[in-house]
C-alpha cells in the first residue's frame, strides 16, 4: 500500500466511532450466535439423520412391495411348475426332456477348455497312509509350555 492509502485507512478508522447502543447490538448479535449455533448444528445433524432414514424406509418399503409380488408368484401353480422345470429339470410323466450342453458360439463364448486327459494318472503317495500320519502326528505331538490359558 502506498502512503496516502495507508493514512486514509487509518483516518477512517479514527472517524468510525462507536456508541454505546451500537456496542450492546454488538454483544447481543455475539452472545445471539454463541446461544444459537450449537442448537442449529443439532438441527442440521437431525435433518440429514432422518433424510438417511427416510431413503432407507423408501428403499425397504421398495424392497416390501419386490418380496410381496415374488410370493404372489409363487402361490402360481403355473410359476412353481416353471420354476420346477428350469432350476431342477422335473418334467411331467410321459414328457421327455432335452438338456443342451455348450450351446454357445465359440468365438462369443471364449476360449475353448484343454480337454481331459483319457489316462488315468496315480498319485505318488497313498492317501490313507498320509490320513493316518497326519492323525497319529496331530495327536501325539508336544503341546507347547509357556503360553498356556489358566483355568
């Protein structure tokens, strides 16, 4: 700032007096926001609370009204009888049933899997051996002394 800015500021600051009514406004309008702003930060803190409560009562009272129309459904003779034939392959008797296997193209559906070997491979160990062991090793090895729990 230059001089004369600074010597103008301070000149108004030498004019700007303050009454005695303006110094109790002052302390009332302080005391006022002293009072007041802890009650309003509680007020802002409840009003985002039941927001979040009412989104989620919205979203349950959705959730409600899906699982209602999925027992709807399934008082459906018809829906149970379709639900029967596509997760579990029921059929009625005398109907013949055709299940499809790799359906897809190959170039939507990936990668084609390494076929399985028609040899039949034999382990190296003998697993009721290695049952045993690990049964024997497991109950007859040392307990470890120190960190013991007291009873």
């Amino acid at each position: 700032m230059t001089e004369t800015g600074s010597s103008a500021q301070a000149g108004w600051m030498r004019r700007l007096r303050l009454s005695g009514f303006a110094a109790i406004m002052l302390g009332v309008i302080a005391l006022g926001v002293v009072i007041i702003a802890p009650n309003l930060k509680t007020y802002v803190e409840q009003r985002q609370q039941i927001a979040i409560y009412q989104k989620l009562v919205t979203d349950d009272k959705h959730t409600v009204k899906n699982l209602m129309a999925e027992r709807e459904r399934w008082n459906d003779k018809t829906y149970i009888e379709t639900q029967a034939r596509d997760r579990l392959y029921y059929v009625n008797p005398g109907e013949t049933t055709y299940t499809v296997r790799n359906d897809l193209d190959p170039a939507v559906a990936g990668k084609e899997p390494d076929p399985v070997s028609d040899k039949v491979k034999t382990g190296d160990a003998n697993w009721s051996e290695n049952l045993l062991g690990s049964f024997l090793s497991a109950g007859l090895g040392k307990v470890a002394v120190g960190n013991t729990p007291e009873k």
